[in-house]
C-alpha cells in the first residue's frame, strides 16, 4: 500500500484550546493560509465553502461507542477517524488576503488545514433525504440549535417566522418523541408561507413530497405519524 503526504496549506485560528471548549457546532474561527498559498483564495467571496482538515489531535480507530452500540466511523461523524480528515460546509464572512473568517468550525486552535473549495448549491445540496434516526442530538438546546442551523442553510437569516417554525419544530420533536425530519412525519402547514419554509426546510421535504402539505392559512401546523399520533400548534 503506497503512502501518500499532506502539506497543509495553513491553520485554523480560534479561542478554542480543546474539544470540550469548542461550543456546540462550531464557533467563529479564521482560516490562516501560508503566503505561499494566498494567491489560491483569489476569487473567493462571502457565501458558503467546505474546508478539510486534519484532526491532528484525534485518535484513529475504525469504530466507537454510541448510546451502548457500536458504530464504525463511517456511519458516524466523530473525530476519531482511520484518516483524521474533518469536512465541513461554512459561510466566508470576508477575506483580508490570507486570513479567511469564517461563521462556524468545530476544531481547536491550531488545526491544519487541508484544502478550502466553494460549496457549490447544485452539486453540493441534497433537500430531500432524512437524516438517520440516530442524528438526533440527545439534548433539547442541541437539537435546537441543529433545527435553526437548518433553517438559516436554507431560508437565509432568521426571522420572526422562521422563529416560530423553529419553535414549532422542536415542540414535534419533543411531543412526539420523534426527530423533525423522521420520514414518518408528515406536516400539514395551514400558516404563512414564511412559518412553512422554516418547517420544509427541517422536514426535508420538497413541495411534492406526501410528508408537506401546504394549505390556506389558518394559523395551524399539525404534525402526525402513520399509526395516528397527531399534535397541533397554533401559529
């Protein structure tokens, strides 16, 4: 097996000193390329970029503990990894030649970085598939902030409606004990066109999809399961 070797092209810079200080997907970071490099960010401008990584820190095992399963790190997104590369899609806020802010990245002070590439919405983005049942985070504000997350990727900044479809959202997740875009959902949104694109986007579901249903506004969401569980909430 041929061995292959990886320059890094620079380092991520941040406050984040371990793992355990990084918040919740990701904190505010700066992408510090090597001069030799900067000419390669010409053309680069605010929107959304994939950075690699190398998770220098990490341990390289091909499988880990999740909820008392094990689970290989193929079908996981643990840092523990048999090749420690970390992926991820970002906002470019702005470059000042070669320091690249960024909004959000998981990795401490100091990571190398790999590569950066343009996220590209019709070769990158795919609406429809759930994530597995076993991405739902296991605490309240986390799952939280993963519907927001989800909402800002594909209606743009928050607003008081995507708010309040944000909210609604977590309500299902809880009252129902099921995760908001489980393809057996199925949302039934009687509100505005702002309230329901907050809710398409955690479903996961495109117009046509049988899991959404748009109609007249009524001021009403309701979310239901095929055995016949049903919750309602007033918008």
């Amino acid at each position: 097996m041929s061995d292959y070797v990886l320059n890094p092209i620079g380092y991520v810079r941040n406050p984040f000193r371990t793992e355990d200080e990084i918040p919740y997907q990701g904190g505010a970071s700066i992408l510090e390329l090597l001069p030799d490099h900067q000419e390669a960010a010409s053309g680069l401008e605010p929107g959304y970029i994939w950075v690699l990584t190398w998770l220098h820190q990490s341990e390289r095992t091909p499988a880990r503990h999740a909820g008392g399963r094990v689970r290989g790190s193929f079908a996981s997104r643990t840092p523990v990894r048999l090749n420690p590369v970390g992926i991820t899609v970002t906002r470019l806020l702005s470059r000042e030649g070669a320091r690249l802010s960024v909004d959000a990245l998981d990795v401490i002070d100091g990571t190398p970085l790999l590569d950066v590439k343009p996220y590209v919405r019709e070769f990158d983005c795919v609406f429809g598939p759930a994530d597995p049942a076993w991405r739902r985070a296991p605490e309240r504000k986390q799952r939280l902030a993963r519907i927001v997350r989800t909402i800002e990727r594909f209606c743009g900044p928050l607003t008081p409606e995507l708010t309040r479809a944000a909210d609604i959202a977590l309500a299902a997740d809880i009252d129902l004990d099921v995760a908001v875009n489980s393809p057996d959902l199925t949302w039934e949104c009687c509100c505005s066109l702002g309230i329901a694109a907050g809710i398409q986007a955690v479903a996961g579901a495109p117009l046509h999809s049988p899991r959404f249903r748009l109609g007249p506004d009524e001021g009403l969401i309701r979310v239901s399961l095929p055995e016949g569980r049903r919750v309602e909430y007033r918008v």
